[in-house]
C-alpha cells in the first residue's frame, strides 16, 4: 500500500490511533535502514526500537490473520467526517470501507474503486488509504523504503517515551518528503503517539512549520493483539508536544476475518 500524506485534506477543510512473552521475531538489519551518517551503535538504537514495537504489537501473528475488520467513527472541527465499517487486509494490500449512508469505497494494491452514489470524488483516494495506514502504523515501520534515525528521548504530560523519527527514501508513496517521531511506552513498547508533517501541496520547510500527530489511546487485545480504540489528533510541537486536539477517532468491534471474498469490486463500480 502507498504511504499517504495524512491529513492533508482534513487540514485543508476544518482547519479555516501484557507485556509480551513470546520469542522476538527475527529481521535481517538490512530490512530497516538508518541513515549513512549514523555511527553503527547509533544505527543499532533504530532497529532494536523497531523490533520491539513489532513485537510488542504481536506482529507476527497478526499477519498470520487475513483480515481485520472494525467499526469506525473520525470527527474533526467538530465535524463527522466518517462513519463505517472499515475491512483491511493484514499485509495492507486491500481494504474497504462501507460507509453508513451505503458509500463504498475499495482499494487494491494503488488501485482504488467506489460506489456509483459517491459524486465528489476529490477525497475518495485520501480516505482508501489514509485511516488503513494509521491503523496499520506499528506493523508498517520496517516497509521497503522507510530510515530511521535517533531521536531524543521525550516526555508527553509528564510521561517519558522513548522516540526515533522515521523518514523515507525517494519515490517512497506519494509523500517521501514526509517524516514522523513515533513514541513508544518505553514499558509496553507500544507506539501511543506518532508526530508527522504533511507535505502534499507545500514544500517541507511549509509543513515543517504546521505539524500534526495522532494519540492512541484505550488498548484491548484480541486474541492477544493490541489494538487502539480511540484515536485523538494534535497540533504539535517539537518542544511543547501535543498542543491544541483538532480531531478524534472511534473503533468498536475489530474482529478477523478471512473470506476471499471480501474485497470482490462489484462490476458497477467507478474506478478512480
């Protein structure tokens, strides 16, 4: 799946996501980068945070699931922007979401299908990928493409985290010019924030300047994976962190699924 520039549009339009016993799992380094300049235990800081998130967040043996399945509700300004049943594939190939007004939209691979009764179709695109890729976010850190580098540890409300910043080569997804710091509970070794910049339709020194992140909150597990179920969206700052909440999410229900059927595009269908 492509890596999106999240929230571009949202920004756009209302502002005018037990500790684990099992054995971890194993990654050739080169599976992860780190940048050139790194010195090699600067480098090895990178990949031992990475491993431990997916770990942590059970990564194996959620791709040994097919499907995920959950219910979802995004409001930003005060505004709904989204509620529906939102279907992913585990290794993000294909997903859809069933909006409640009977909207529908399908991606697989960069392909993106929806149903006749979507007429404005400029966020269509946005909306295949971009709450797929939050979701998915701490089994996709060591995706072709993505570099790591140090970071200083942070405190967010007091609480300490350790933190590494993510990057990405060129032609990496629609955004390369993209970054993020992701935090992760330096005890349960999940990621509960992750900050970012948005460089769709400005240059990186204008998104730099208007950084956004999303806050995962309310964990549960099943079949022993954790997942969110409450997303809450923040203006941030390097030095003062989560500042003013723009937006928030809501997931109820996630369940696994697996039926070849799933992501079937019905031959009626636009395809965008």
């Amino acid at each position: 799946m492509k890596k999106i520039s999240l929230l571009a549009l949202i920004v756009l339009s209302f502002m005018a996501c037990k500790n684990d016993t099992s054995k971890p799992e194993t990654k050739p380094e080169s599976s992860i980068k780190t940048q050139n300049t790194e010195s090699e235990n600067n480098k090895k800081e990178p990949i031992s945070f990475v491993n431990a998130i997916e770990t942590a967040h059970k990564k194996e043996a959620f791709l040994k699931e097919a499907a995920v399945q959950f219910e979802l509700i995004l409001s930003f300004g005060g505004n709904e922007i989204l509620n529906g049943l939102a279907t992913f594939s585990t290794d993000s190939s294909e997903g859809k979401i069933e909006m409640t007004n009977g909207d529908v939209i399908i991606y697989k691979e960069d392909q993106v299908y929806y149903s006749p009764s979507i007429t404005n179709t400029q966020r269509i695109r946005f909306n295949a990928y971009t709450w797929s890729y939050f979701f998915l976010f701490p089994y996709k850190l060591s995706d072709e493409g993505t570099i790591w580098n140090s970071y200083p540890e942070t405190q967010l409300g007091g609480e300490k985290y350790s933190t590494k910043k993510l990057s990405f080569e060129a032609n990496t997804g629609d955004a390369p010019d993209d970054w993020y710091v992701v935090y992760a509970n330096p005890n349960s070794n999940l990621v509960e924030v992750a900050a970012y910049i948005v460089t769709a339709g400005k240059t990186k020194a204008e998104a730099e300047a208007d950084p956004h992140a999303i806050k995962y909150e309310d964990f549960i597990g099943i079949k022993n994976i954790p997942f969110a179920r409450k997303w809450t969206f923040w203006e941030w700052d390097s030095e003062l962190g989560l500042t003013q909440q723009i937006g928030e999410g809501t997931i109820k229900n996630i369940t696994f699924l697996n039926d070849d059927k799933l992501f079937e595009v019905p031959q009626h269908f636009k395809k965008i």
